[in-house]
C-alpha cells in the first residue's frame, strides 16, 4: 500500500513541482494551502497549480484543503480522518525582503505555524517530517562553499532566515525529546525553472522577489527592465552570487528524502543542503554563451547569456542592496550526492535559462 504524505504549502512554487514528482511515483498525496501565493481557477476550489500538476500526473492528489497550519482544529481533523505517514512542510512566507519589513508576520506564520504542525503530529503519533529549510541559516558566510556541519543562526541578516534557523532549533530539541522522530532538514539555495511541460512554473502574483521570476517578466515585457540590487558586494563584479538549482532536482532531492526517512536509521535531527556547488553572480545568470567577450564584467554575463540563448535584450538598471541580502550563498552538495543517492544537479545555467524563458514567455511543452 501506498505511502501518505501530507504536503503543507503544497500549492506554491516549490510544493506543486514535489506533488508532481510524488503522484509520478505512486504516493497518496494531501495537500494543505492557504492560497496566499497561489491563483484558483474561478468556480473551482482547487489552485490552478494542483489542477495543472493533476492533468500532467494524470491521477489525482487524495484530498486538497484550503486551511492554515497555525489552525490547530483544522489540523487535528486532518490527522484524525487520515493515517499520515510523512508530513513535508514548505507552508511559509519567504521574501527576504519583506521579512525586513514584516518581521511579526514571519515569526507569526514560520515559527508558530509550524509549532501548531508538530503539536498536531505528536498528538496523532506522525513522527515522519521533511522540512522545507532555506540556506539563509548560515547567515553571511566567511567560508565557502558551505557545508552542514557550519555553525547556524550565528550571522542571520534578516527575520525570514532566523525563523528557518529558529524551527531547525525547535526540531533538534523535539527529536531529542523523543527517539522515535526522524526529521530531515533539507537547506535549499536558490530554486529557478519550471516543469518541462510549461503548465507549472514560479508566477508570483506581486513584484518577484527572486532573480528568474524577475528575468522573464521583463523579458516577456510585463516590466520594464531589472533591477539588479547592489554592485558593491566582495564578489568579482560587485554583485551577490547564489547557488542556482533547477526546479525538477529539488523536487527530486524531496522524493529521495521520502524514500530515505521512510526507511530505517534516520532517526533524530538530519539537515542536507540542496545545491549544485556553484555560485554564480546576479549578472552571470542573464548571460552564459558571451562570457569571454564580456569576461571584464563579470556582471554583464549573467544578462548576456539569457540574451543569447532566447534571442532577447534585458534591460536592467542598478538599485541599492536589499535588506537582508548577503553576499554569497553556494553549496557544498556533498552530503546530498551521498545520502540522497541519485538526486542530481543540473548545472547548465544557459539550458536552465532556456526551459525558465520557454515556459513564461510561451506556456509550451520544452521539447
């Protein structure tokens, strides 16, 4: 018999690709959402995202609720009208940015929501969780690239990192509270693309918050030009470098972490970064093919690539810093390769630019 997993947040971004990969392989999937970043279809009461990843598993999620996880009512009835085996938790407001400016709101939704979760898990005997973590517990790095074993919390620059650190607190203490729960604490770096299909992809529904979002709407002419934040970074062309990981390898970074946590000795706290082992500068995302005739502007290579591989012109202008940003964030993805077995990481940035373009500006299947 099938496994059961709960997914939290599962309507958004990251949730809708990790559904997909779990209906692919034959789980039993319910999705819980509160919409805040998703759009329903008029009439139906299901988000246009689990509609889409539905038509393209060609099978169904078990159940999808329209509830919130600090709704600890709500989650008791779920745990009680279903024998869940695995709970995976993305549920959570994510723009750095915005963290900055709504602090309480993080905290509120991140760290008590998840307390609710974990109180309702307890209370019905699911011990399974997969945590949707961030790289932003390391803070502002001074060694790179950066490994599990790095301290946590220590450099946090803003509140939406801390409330990821704080629950990876919260769930070493549960574990060491009690023997029998396995966690896996999976650090993402920096998710881009969309499913090769083009109906599931990153649309947030306000100003984009992450770099590729931000690339093909202007692209696409919904805004006029990108706003690339500092130039004065420590980095080789002053601006921020992350680590870009392609969409379909996280999800499937996820479907090994089922597989893992469902078997046997991965009992108590385990955290794994989810990353490809490169950085790559704001610049060099936009721009892969002219590198050597741009190579003095480390900057201008991120813009030329993307404009290269999909024949467009991104125009950008130079902004201040962000609140909250770093200045580089890149993997070690050794723990990954290791203990997650065949989770790969597609490296190619101009074949990930391409597939990201091709589904936004299109909407059509990548061949």
């Amino acid at each position: 018999m099938s496994e059961t997993i709960l997914v939290t947040g599962g309507a958004g971004y990251v949730g809708s690709h990790c559904v997909l990969e779990m209906l692919a392989n034959k789980y039993e999937v319910i999705v819980i959402d509160n919409l805040v970043n998703s759009v329903r279809l008029e009439g139906n009461q299901m988000p246009e995202s689990i509609v889409r990843v539905e038509r393209l598993a060609n099978t169904k999620v078990k159940q999808y609720l329209n509830g919130d996880i600090r709704d600890e009512e709500f989650l008791d009835q779920l745990f009680s009208s279903h024998k869940i085996d695995v709970v995976i938790h993305f549920a959570a407001l994510k723009s750095v940015g915005e963290s900055v400016a709504k602090p309480l709101e993080y905290y509120e939704n991140n760290v008590s929501g998840t307390i609710s979760l974990l109180k309702s898990m307890r209370k019905h005997g699911v011990t399974k969780f997969i945590f949707s973590s961030s790289a932003t517990v390391y803070g502002d790095p001074e060694v790179l690239p950066l490994v599990e074993s790095l301290p946590t919390g220590q450099t946090c620059s803003n509140p939406y990192g801390r409330t990821k650190h704080i629950v990876e607190l919260i769930l070493k203490d549960v574990c060491k509270s009690s023997p029998e729960w396995s966690v896996i604490s999976l650090r993402y770096f920096n998710p881009v693309g969309a499913h090769s299909s083009g109906d599931i992809g990153e649309d947030p529904q306000d100003i984009p918050n992450n770099l590729m979002p931000f690339i093909t709407q202007v692209a696409v002419g919904i805004r006029p030009e990108l706003s690339v934040f500092g130039n004065d970074y420590n980095t080789v062309d002053g601006t921020g470098v992350r680590d870009y990981l392609h969409i379909d390898d996280l999800a499937i970074g996820h479907l090994k972490a089922i597989e893992k946590i469902s078997g046997k000795g991965w009992n108590g706290f385990n955290a794994i970064n989810l990353g490809t082992g490169r950085g790559y500068s704001v610049l060099e995302v936009i721009s892969s093919l002219l590198t050597v005739l741009y190579s003095q502007q480390f900057i201008l290579k991120i813009v030329k690539a993307f404009e290269t591989a999909n024949g467009v012109k991104i125009p950008y202008k130079i902004v201040p810093r962000r609140p909250g940003d770093v200045t580089a964030l890149y993997s070690d993805a050794s723990l990954a390769l290791e203990k997650l077995l065949t989770f790969r990481q597609s490296s190619d940035l101009l074949y990930t630019r391409r597939r990201t373009f091709t589904v936004s500006l299109l909407g059509l299947p990548i061949s």
